[in-house]
C-alpha cells in the first residue's frame, strides 16, 4: 500500500516540530526497516526576497485537519492512504496524541485514536504508533521493532524529545535547500541538542544531528560563524573522544579562508583518528592554502595508501606535485593504478590526460586509444577524451564520443554544455537548442539555468535579443533613456533573459529611477544569483532609497556565497559605510587595498568608504 505521511498538526502553545517529527519518526522507521512506500509530507511555503526565493515550514492548523483536506490529498497524489493526527501539550510533562488512518474514498478514518500519557511514555507510544501504522499499511516488522519494546538509542524520553526538536531544525535547513526564513534562528535547536546531548552523553542521535547542523549552517551561511564555531568547541568538550567535531570545526574554518585553524583542527581529528583518509586529504588542502606543499604532498600520499581503488585522493596528490614543478611524476601514480586493476577506467583516463599535463601529447592521445581499446566500459575514458579532441579540431569524434557519453547519462549538465559549444565549433547552431532543452530539463543550478536559457534564447529569438545589444551600445554612449525606451516593451517577451534585467537595472540607476532599478535588480537576481554585478546594482538603488541597512544585509549574504568576488566585497564595504558600520567598512577597504595593491580606480571607491 502507498501511504502519504502527513505531520502532525500542533495545537497552539505546543511546539509545530513535535507534530512534525513523531510523524517523520514513524514513518522513517518502518521506510528504513523494510522498504516500505510510505512518503512523508512536508508543507513548505515559498517566500519572496530579495535574493530569490526561500522556504518556511507551515503548520496547517491547530486542529484535526477537515475531510475536503483529506479528499484533496488524494485527489492530487496516488496515495492509497495517509495518516495524520493533532499533538498537544495539556499540561508540563504530559502528550496528548491523536491518531487517525484513512482510506482513499473512505467517509470516516478508519481509525481514530487519541492517547494521552505522560513524558516518560512517549517511548511506549512511539512505538504503538510504528505499530499501528505499519498494520494500516500492510508491512510485516522485523522482528527488533515488532516486539514489546525497540531501541530509541536512549531511556530518556525528555533527552529524545530535545533531540527530535533539534533535528526538525536540520531536516527544514535540508528540504530548503538552506534558503531558510530571514527570521530562522539556529540557537533553539542547538541549545536543545546540547541539552540533550548532556541529559544522556551516551545518545549518539543528538551529537551527531548536532555536528551535522553546524556543517550545514557553515556551508550555506545561516546565523553566524561565531555561533558554529562556539557551538562546535563546546560539543568537543562534551565528547572529546570523537574526531568528527574538529573535523566539522575544520570545515567551517577553511569555509572563511583561515587555513591555519583549519589545518590545526584536522590535526586534532587525526590524533583521535589516525586510520581515517579523509582527514589526511582535508588537512593537505588546508596545508596548501598555507603554503606547505611539502606537509601537503606527505598528507596526501598518506591519504591515497589508506583510499580503496577510486583512490580520490589522487586528483590532489597530482596537483601537488604540479604545483611543485614534477607534473612529470603524475603519469607514473596512475599507471600504477593501471596495474593493480586495467579494466577501472578512472586511472585509464586520469593517465592519459596527466601524461599531455606533462608534455607528451602524443603519449596521452594513444593512452586514450588504447584505453577505448581495452577497457569494456569506457564512458569515463570517452568523457575525458572528448574536450581533448576538440582542442585537437578533430570535432566531428568529439562529437561521436559526446554522444556516446550521453547515452549512458543523459542529465549531465556539464557533459550537455561541452557537447553545445562542440556543435557550435562545427558550424552545427541547428542542433543546439534541442542540446539547450535537455540542459534546462535536467534542473541545472540556477546560474546555469539563466546561462543556457540566454543562450537558448539568442537562437530562437534573435531580432529581439539583438534589440537588448544594441541599447548596451546605446548606454556606453550615456543615452540612458534611449536604451530603456528600447528595452521596456521586451519585459514580457524576454521576462526569463537576464541580460535584459542587468541593462534594464543600470539604466534606471543611472537615471537615478530607484524604484525601477530595484525592480529590475530583484529579478536580474532571481534569474541569476551569481550575478556578481546585479548585487551592485540592487546596492545603488536601495541606497537612492535610503534603504542602507537593507543593501548592507544583502550584500553581506553576497559576500558570504561569493567569497572570492573582488567587486562584492568593495560593494559590501560601500554598504557597510553607508549604513553606518564604519568600523567594519574600514576594515574591509584595508583587506582590499592590501589584496589588489595601488590601482587608481579601486583607491578612489575606498576614499569614498573611508570618508
């Protein structure tokens, strides 16, 4: 039977992510258990902002949900039932759960329960639940959750309440793909993992949700860099013998560009696990950002003789050695991988293309022949291959082997946009657009997506995006109205281009038209978030409309995702000034000056932030 799973609704007063993950729990269980097809339901509501679109977790009411609800559910899913229920909190210590199952075309659940026990046997009740709703379902239990008791991996119904608390926080930052609510604050589910981690240390659920919460508010900048760090040095303390805590407080420092805390922290993880290969890759990256090739190097080699065959490592060690001036010495690392296995066509690949890095091309292209030649799947080594024939001009076989790849994986990007440029370079614009369709139908990145459907559209709409280059002309000229007259009666036509946008934004602000400009900023950046200019000009106009703490949030998220972006950061610091964060903006013109050197043109904006 095919089961919707639906969270729990929370009676006011009662926390939303109890409804949620009593719910999640039991069906988690019995998916992971046995196979079953059961599909949990999330209600995330799309939100408008600044940079795009973001997601926030929604309780549906604060009641039993109504029969035209449940009606709708199945009318809109292949469900063949679902469960829900209510959670409420009567009293402090006490749960009042309501459970009900229906039917596809039923008129009354089929059943309909409401427990009311104390804290102490929610663990009784959870499991009553998996029960009954594996019976509803059809599934037979193994035989560890179909008895009187099973393992919730602690006796401390309140540690497992503050634990499941914590986790809803990392299951929302994990289904929003981080674009969490501005207003989501991380710090209730941290405190509530480390209160339970602290109720009962030997629950593994609460420390490990922990460390992996914290690596996920690292890799998509939620709260603060202080708050992780802090929350990670005091999770090391509570369990000191665990080398995945410094691993993540590695991370989060090599995520701000501090290469030496982060070595020093895998080298903490290290001494606890020496036997773990990851740790030595990670610290010799970290070492390489400081300039250590020779730690680095010893690190990596160390890493690829405790690796398996894939042997990841490698693609570093090769770097390294690069790096150092001995590309010559690479090609031997992989054939020594050819030798332990000849039909793995990773090494076969990754040998040929290191033999043309060190300057025996004709040495790597009969690598790559004899590869084809010999390896039965040879995907890997045709993937390769291709972009090498076409520096050769030897187009219509790149053409043959991108196709090839293709077939075996058809949704990748990548391997899609080398095979466009390749039709391109063949004098084949024809054929791209279909090649552009399969890209755009295969849920590129965003920055992608906006790429290739410019490019899609300069194909099929050419007059009209020809309208869009030529007001650019028109706007180096400083005819600004002249160009907005042009492009205005294309915002319908060419809603999704985004070249449109970025002209449409810099001529309204050059024209001082702030609220334009915002508009056009806003869009520019819902199609192409990685548009380091849109920023700027998001920036400008929210600054004409003395909007200057706005600007200065927006592009500190900016920053934050474009680390590397020498025009985001003197935005930031524009922002910062004009927002009144002097302090922070002449901080920030200090680290600019002392990373570009003496440049005229930067040394006149950094005036204008310090004044």
């Amino acid at each position: 039977m095919k089961l919707a799973v639906l969270p729990f609704n929370a009676v006011e007063g009662t926390p939303p992510a109890l409804g949620r993950q009593f719910s999640n729990f039991a069906c988690d269980t019995i998916r992971v258990a046995t196979g079953a097809d059961f599909n949990p339901v999330s209600f995330l509501a799309e939100i408008d902002d600044t940079d795009g679109k973001r997601a926030a977790y929604v309780n549906i009411s604060d009641t039993l949900l109504d029969k035209q609800w449940i009606d709708q559910l199945f009318e809109q899913s292949e469900a063949d039932g679902a469960m829900d229920g209510l959670v409420k909190v009567p009293a402090e210590g006490q749960i009042e759960l309501t459970v009900r199952f229906h039917k596809k075309d039923g008129e009354a659940p089929v059943f309909d329960e409401t427990w009311t026990f104390a804290e102490a046997e929610l663990f009784t009740h959870l499991h009553r639940l998996v029960k009954e709703l594996a019976k509803f379902g059809e599934v037979e239990l193994p035989e560890d959750i179909a008895g009187d008791t099973m393992d919730f991996g602690t006796d401390d119904a309140g540690a497992f309440i503050k634990f499941l608390e914590g986790y809803d926080a990392l299951m929302y930052i994990n289904q929003s793909n981080g674009r969490v609510a501005r207003e989501f604050s991380p710090e209730p589910a941290i405190e509530s993992l480390m209160a339970s981690i602290k109720a009962d240390p030997d629950f593994l659920g609460p420390y490990e949700t922990l460390i992996t919460l914290c690596r996920k508010l690292a890799e998509f900048r939620i709260g603060t860099f202080d708050l992780v760090e802090k929350t990670l040095k005091e999770v090391i303390q509570l369990v000191p013998d665990d080398y995945r805590g410094w691993f993540a407080l590695g991370e989060a420092y090599q995520s701000i560009g501090d290469p030496t805390k982060s070595a020093d922290a895998y080298e903490k993880a290290v001494q606890i696990e020496p036997e773990e290969s990851a740790l030595y890759t990670r610290l010799g990256i970290a070492q390489l950002g400081m300039n250590m090739p020779v730690n680095a190097e010893r690190n990596f080699r160390k890493a690829v003789e405790m690796e398996g065959p894939d042997k990841p490592t490698m693609d570093y060690l090769a770097m390294v050695l690069a790096q150092t001036g001995r590309p010559h010495e690479v090609p031997a690392l992989w054939k020594e991988q050819i030798e332990r296995d000849p039909t793995n066509p990773q090494p076969r690949a990754k040998y040929a293309i290191s033999l043309m890095q060190a300057g025996r091309e004709d040495d790597g292209v009969a690598a790559f022949e004899q590869a084809l030649a010999e390896v039965e799947d040879a995907a890997m080594v045709k993937r390769f291959f291709a972009p090498v024939l076409v520096q050769r001009k030897e187009l219509d076989r790149a053409m043959d082997l991108y196709e090839d790849v293709l077939e075996v994986a058809p949704n990748d990007v990548q391997v899609l946009l080398e095979y466009a440029n390749t039709l391109r370079d063949a004098g084949r614009e024809f054929e791209i657009p279909n090649v552009l369709r399969d890209v755009l139908a295969s849920n590129p990145d965003p920055n992608t997506r906006a790429q290739t459907l410019a490019w899609l559209l300069e194909l099929q709409e050419p007059r009209r995006t020809e309208v869009v280059e030529k007001a650019a002309k028109k706007m180096e000229e400083g005819d600004f109205d002249g160009a907005i007259r042009d492009l205005k009666p294309l915002r319908n036509w060419l809603a999704d281009y985004w070249k449109l946008w970025a002209m449409l934004a810099a001529a309204h602000n050059r024209l001082q038209q702030w609220e334009d400009a915002e508009e056009c900023s806003r869009r520019l950046i819902e199609l192409f978030p990685g548009c380091e200019p849109a920023f700027g000009e998001m920036s400008t106009a929210l600054h004409g409309l003395e909007r200057d703490e706005e600007a200065y949030n927006m592009m500190r998220w900016a920053a934050q995702n474009m680390p590397q972006s020498l025009g985001i950061h003197v935005n930031l610091a524009l922002a910062a000034s004009r927002a009144g964060h002097k302090e922070e903006a002449t901080q920030l013109a200090r680290q600019l000056r002392e990373a570009v050197g003496p440049n005229e043109e930067l040394e006149q904006v950094l005036a204008e932030i310090e004044r």
